[in-house]
C-alpha cells in the first residue's frame, strides 16, 4: 500500500479566528508534501494563552470558510480534527502526536507550525517526544531567522506572515473586518453571531449614535489596557461596550430597571438620578443581552461611581470610560497617557479627575465615590 507512506500532517493551533496565514500556511505544506491528510487541531485552550476561544463547533465553522476563501474547500485531505477540544482541557502537542500515530501507523507524521512558534519548540511538554514520533514542517515568518542546527526541521518553500491574532480580535470586537480575514469568514462570523455581534447590534439599535460612537471608543481603550490590568480580552470588550446600554432609557424606564437594594438608590435618585443609568445598565445586561458573568455586572454597576474594593475588570471600564478616545478634555488625553505606563496611576487619577469634576459642579457627590479614594488613599499607606 504506497498509501500508508504518504505524509500526514498535523496543523493544531488556537485558530481564534482563523486567517489567511493559516490557509497559507495549510496551502503550502499540502503542495510541498502532497500529503494523505492534513488535520487540522484547533486546541480546547492553549498553554500559552489565558483566554477561552471561541467554542470548538463555531471555529470549525470559520476555518470551512477559511479554506473555502482560500480556494481550498473540498480537498478532501483536509480535515477539521476534534481531537483536542473533546478533551476540553490544555493538550500537549506530544498528545496530539501520539493520537494520530495510533490512527496513522507506519505514516511520516509532521507537526506544521510558523517559524516563531520554532523558537519556542525547547520549551514546550516532552519535545523530544513529539520529535521521536513526528517531524516539524515549518514556515518561515517575515522577521524569525530558520537557521538549521538546532532543532531538526523541514522547511516550508515561501515565506508566511503571520497575523496577531489578538489584534485581529480585537478589531472583530470592535466590529470592524480586519484584511487579514477572508470575507467568507467575516460572513459566519455574523451568521453566527460570534465575537460579539449579536451585542452590537442589539447595542447599536437601543443608543443614539453618539452614544454608540462613546462605547466603541471605551472598548477600543479598554482592549488596548486589557493585559497590563490582567483582564482577559473578550470579557474587556464586553463590559466596555455595555457599560452605557440603558443610558438612553428614560428616567423612569432607568429606574424600574434599578434593583431595589442597590447601595444608596435612594439618595443617588434623589440627589445625582443620572447615575442611576450604571445599575440600570447591569440589570439591562442581564436581561436583553444575556451577560451573567458577575464581574461584567459589576463593571457596569460601578463604571459611573466607582467603589471601594472594585475588581480588575471594573477598574478597567471606569478608566476607559473616562479616558478613550473621544473624550476631548485634557485631563482624559492625561489618564489616557498615564494608563499606557501604569494601568493602576491612572486608575487612582481618573478617580481624582471625576471627584474634582464633581466637587468643582458644587453639589452632592456620591458616597460610592468618595470611598474609593479614601480606600485607596488607605491602600498607600499601608
Ligand atoms: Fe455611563
Ligand atoms: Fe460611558
């Protein structure tokens, strides 16, 4: 059978989403090595990453578009593996190897990667495992040097840049159509509903578009100071671009909306009623939008206030809320500037500019408020 010594090739990765390099890359190895199959392994969770992906049926779904797109559909030697999503948990390519050994005996196996993840190879599980059993196929990247003398490996013919997938991301959440994706995949992203969506355009029918514009704007900082507050990116985007959804409710609307035991509902109707929109906008969350994820509420709750003992992702919000983009006044360009460097100072000075702010209009300013900065006026002591 000269179809047992046909190459099978095994590409794994996040594929969060998939793009033109890696239908490149796929493209390549399948010309190069004419191969039996070409698993593709889209991983339940990387080692190296902590966010969830997207689940495993909806980027199947994108990679069929993805190899569709790029003139790969119906090669039948291609095939969306399930293998480590089953096991819904991190799995080791050495794993993933032993498992189409036992499928493929006697097959030259090779792991495909880029030439950035080559660099990395040392440190990953049981190395010398995976290389017993497989080669590595390896495409080089625009800026990673493929010197042989390490590790042992067979080169990809071209050269395949890579996408950031966290910057591709990030523009989905922010519903615009990174280049590096093919349209097809733009389309099932939108069909189904995936990196949020469904959210914006609920969002979008329910504010003006000033409004709209503002929680773009809050989300795009919010995603852009996600690592240096550890907060992961998806649940970044999704409190930032909530944070305002019952905004443009009427007062009463906005107050049915409040839940009855919020801290000082009474006087914040009375004195400040404009705030009352941040528990409105949780309960709003909750109930058109689906969210139960209890630090995306509280990061809508307190994104006008702040509170003392506030966790990361509604520290997050509360400065991007204040600091983004489109916000003209000075000392937003300053917080702006100041989170780019020390995500915490600019959490402590957007709490300074919204109290001085309020003490300067002369009036009541809310509790909530005033205990953070006592909070954390405490916290430096210490
Ligand atoms: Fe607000
Ligand atoms: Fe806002």
């Amino acid at each position: 059978m000269t179809h047992e010594k046909r190459p099978v090739i095994i590409y794994g990765g996040s594929f969060d989403p998939p793009h033109r390099g890696h239908a490149a890359l796929a493209r390549a190895a399948l010309r190069q090595l004419k191969p039996s199959a070409l698993y593709l392994v889209p991983g339940f969770r990387t080692p190296f990453k902590d966010y969830r992906p997207a689940p495993f049926a909806a980027r199947a779904a994108l990679l069929r578009a993805a190899l569709g797109g790029a003139g790969l559909g119906g090669r039948a030697e291609i095939k969306i593996s399930s293998f480590e999503a089953n096991l819904r948990r991190v799995v080791f390519t050495w794993e993933t190897v032993a498992h189409f050994k036992k499928l493929h005996p006697g097959a030259p196996l090779y792991v495909l990667m880029g030439s950035d993840c080559l660099a990395g190879f040392g440190g990953w599980r049981r190395p010398e495992a995976i290389l017993k059993s497989a080669s590595l196929l390896v495409g080089l990247r625009p800026g990673h040097s493929i010197k042989k003398g390490g590790i042992p490996f067979t080169a990809l013919a071209g050269s395949f840049p890579e996408a950031d997938s966290t910057a591709v991301r990030a523009e989905l959440f922010l519903g615009r159509r990174p280049a590096q994706l093919h349209p097809a995949v733009l389309e099932v992203m939108g069909e189904k509903a995936l990196y949020l969506s469904r959210e914006r355009r609920l969002l979008e029918g329910s504010l003006s578009p000033r409004r709209y514009a503002h929680s773009l704007h809050t989300a795009e900082l919010a995603l852009s100071l996600a690592p240096a507050a550890g907060v992961p990116q998806r649940q970044a985007a999704l409190a930032a671009l909530l944070h305002d959804c019952a905004r443009d409710l009427s007062p009463a609307a906005q107050r049915r909306l409040c839940p009855p035991r919020s801290p000082h509902l009474a006087e914040t109707l009375r004195e400040a009623p404009v705030l009352a929109h941040a528990w409105a906008g949780a309960a709003l969350a909750r109930k058109k939008y689906g969210v139960e994820d209890p630090e995306v509420l509280e990061a809508i709750t307190l994104h006008a206030t702040g509170a003392p003992g506030m966790g990361p992702l509604a520290r997050l919000v509360y400065v991007s809320d204040l600091a983004n983009q489109g916000r003209t006044f000075h000392e937003a360009r300053l917080v702006r500037e100041l989170a780019a460097v020390d995500f915490e100072a600019a959490f402590r000075a957007a709490n300074y500019v919204k109290l001085v702010y309020a003490f300067a209009g002369g009036g009541w300013v809310h509790p909530l408020s005033v205990g953070l900065w006592n909070s954390l006026q405490e916290k430096k002591k210490n």
